[in-house]
C-alpha cells in the first residue's frame, strides 16, 4: 500500500480530516495483514475479489453465517466488515487515479484545476541516535531469553533426530535445509507460521475446498508451536492460548518470506540462499518481552542486531542461529555492543525436556 500517497489522496481529493484519513488507513493496513498487498491486488483484478470477499450481508448475520474474509473482528461482524470494504472500495478508487508503475496521478492535470494543494508536511524532531538507545537500554533488562541449556539440549536431540525428519522432510517434497540445517534449534521442523490470505483461511477452515496444497510446510501455525517449549518449561504442559501476564513471544529474525529484513540484518555467505521457515520455531530465534515497553523487534535495525548479537553470545558455540546461507552483520558501533546493556538471567536452567521431546516427537511422527 501507498499510504503516504493514499494519505494525501484523501484529504485533498477526497477531503477527509487528517485523523479519518488515519482511520481508513489503519483499515487498509488491517486487510493488508491477513489479506495481502492492496497494490498487489489490485493489479491482479482490481480489488474485484477482495470486496467480494468483505461482502457480508444483515442477512449472512441473521444466518450466523461466517464471513468470507480472512480478517479477525472483535465486535460485530456486519458493522466491521462494512468499514472494511468501505476503506477497500476507497483504495480501489485511489489506485485507479493513479498509475502503479511511474507513482503519478493518472488524471493529475484535472486534480491541479479544482484541488488546491497545502503546501509540505511539516518537519518533526525525530529520536536522535543517543535517545534510541537510551530507550533500547531501558527495555534490554526485562527481555527473557531461554537458558543456553535448553537451546543445546535441542540442538542435541535434532542431532539424534536428523536423519529420519529430514527424510521425512524430503518425503513431502520439502527442503530440510529450510528447517534442519547444521546445529539448528528448530523444535518443530516442517511447521510454520501461515502466510497471505489463502493460507489464513486455510488454517481458519474458511475456504470451500477440504485441503489446500501447502508449499514447503506439513503443516501451518498461528503461533503456538514456537511458545510451546516455554509452557512445558514452566506449566509440564503444552502451550494453552496464554502466557506469562504482561509478556508476550517475539522472534528476532524474521522467519517468512513477504518482506524479510534479512538483507538488513544478515550477510550472503557465498552459498544461495533458501528460506527461512525453520526459524519460525526455532528455540534460539524467540524471546519473551513486556507488552507494557517498546518491542525491540519492531523497533530499529540497531536494537535488532543487537538481540540477535545476544543470542549468538549465549548460543554461538553449540547452535547455527542461522541456516550456512546466511551470516549476522556484525555490530559495527562500540555503544552496541551486547556488554554495555545489562540483561536479565536467561530462563529455564536446569529443565527437564523428556516431556517435551516426547509431544514434539509425537507431533513430527503424526504430520
């Protein structure tokens, strides 16, 4: 999506407040998680198959009918999928004023005759670099990373496991480098987390069709298998749909393919890179951290490198953190360097894993 474009698109054409334009760009930027790239769309039919999708009528809602979309709404489902479609028909009317290739206005000439323009955007103080990391150096001591232990205890019992899940793996036409490369930590190898709006619907058994070709994956996930280590560390259980009050799971590195951070944060190794999935659920690529403070994953490239730096300093001399493709950059400058932040114990030490081992083996076996 274009949202600055949108943005001015719809306060001069369609002369919307600032905070309504936020509203219906908040909507789009909604779609676009469960649904896919509007442009993306558009260009494929125009919108046409997304507004059918977010088509829901009073009498689908009298019929307790499910909606055709892939877009979880808390609240009603008639009123919500309407302001949907409503900012969706909005999108399709922008993009077809303006051409997707050169970034103009296709009928720009018109608009300068009756759209006065406003003048720029005002300029804003942003952060400066000493204040981000003054705000990073605040969080670092509440972000819970798994003890080495439990990592290595992992990467030992892939290690035993190797040679059976990786012909499995090529049973299924999958790549087991995606998942089980050298000294991986990958607990749940041929699981992944879902992506674009087919496989959401998938996964929420809302498509017609009984089953869907999943693509490098034996099956798809919401979530849940990569916290399933840390329930059985300290609940002796599998995960449950809640986590420790005020945390919730992170992933350092990205792990899917629509728009990966991996040429920010990962050097080419010589060899041809492939995919990323098995970080998905990999035991050195997830963190806990307060849902109260700032989320250092979506935050900078800085303070990404820098979690991942500390993970390669508690994991580096027995786990692969990433698959032979890839290399972390290294942490060029002296104030981000892992030992000027102070970080709290790593969690887990001494943990018993035979029952988690046995869940994870019983699941691999039943894929």
């Amino acid at each position: 999506m274009r949202k600055e474009k949108f943005r001015a698109w719809l306060c001069r054409v369609k002369g919307l407040q600032a905070s309504t334009a936020g509203s219906r760009i908040s909507n789009c930027e909604r779609i676009e998680s469960f649904e896919g790239n509007l442009d993306e769309l558009f260009e494929q039919d125009r919108l046409d198959g997304l507004l059918k999708k977010l088509s829901y009528s009073k009498q689908d809602q009298r019929q307790y009918t499910l909606s055709r979309h892939a877009i979880p709404i808390d609240g009603d489902v008639y009123n919500g999928t309407a302001t949907l479609r409503s900012a969706a028909r909005l999108y399709q009317e922008f993009a077809g004023s303006w051409t997707i290739a050169t970034g103009t206005p296709s009928v720009e000439s018109s608009l300068k005759k009756r759209v006065k323009t406003t003048g720029d955007w005002p300029t804003w103080d942003t952060p400066s670099s000493d204040t981000v990391l003054a705000l990073t150096k605040m969080v670092t001591p509440y972000v819970r990373f798994l003890h080495p232990s439990v990592v290595e205890q992992v990467v030992e019992d892939n290690e035993r496991n190797r040679q059976q899940w990786r012909e499995k793996l090529i049973s299924k036409s999958i790549d087991p480098d995606y998942y089980l490369w050298d000294k991986s930590s990958c607990a749940f190898p041929g699981i992944r987390r879902y992506t674009g709006s087919k496989e959401i619907a998938h996964y929420r058994n809302q498509l017609g069709q009984p089953e869907l070709e999943i693509p490098d994956a034996f099956r798809l996930d919401d979530n849940s298998f990569p916290k399933h280590i840390w329930s059985f560390i300290f609940r002796g259980k599998v995960f449950q749909n809640f986590g420790p009050e005020g945390y919730s799971l992170a992933h350092l590195a990205d792990h899917k393919d629509y728009k990966n951070r991996r040429d920010d944060e990962f050097d080419a190794a010589g060899v041809t890179p492939g995919k990323l999935y098995g970080l998905y659920s990999c035991t050195s690529n997830t963190i806990y951290m307060p849902t109260t403070l700032l989320k250092l994953t979506d935050f900078n490239k800085q303070a990404r490198l820098l979690l991942l730096h500390k993970a390669q300093s508690l994991y580096g001399k027995f786990c692969n953190l990433l698959p032979p493709a890839f290399q972390l950059k290294p942490q060029s400058l002296h104030d981000w360097h892992v030992d000027n932040f102070d970080w709290c114990e790593p969690v887990g030490a001494n943990a018993a894993l035979d029952g988690f081992f046995q869940f994870r083996s019983a699941t691999i076996d039943s894929l």
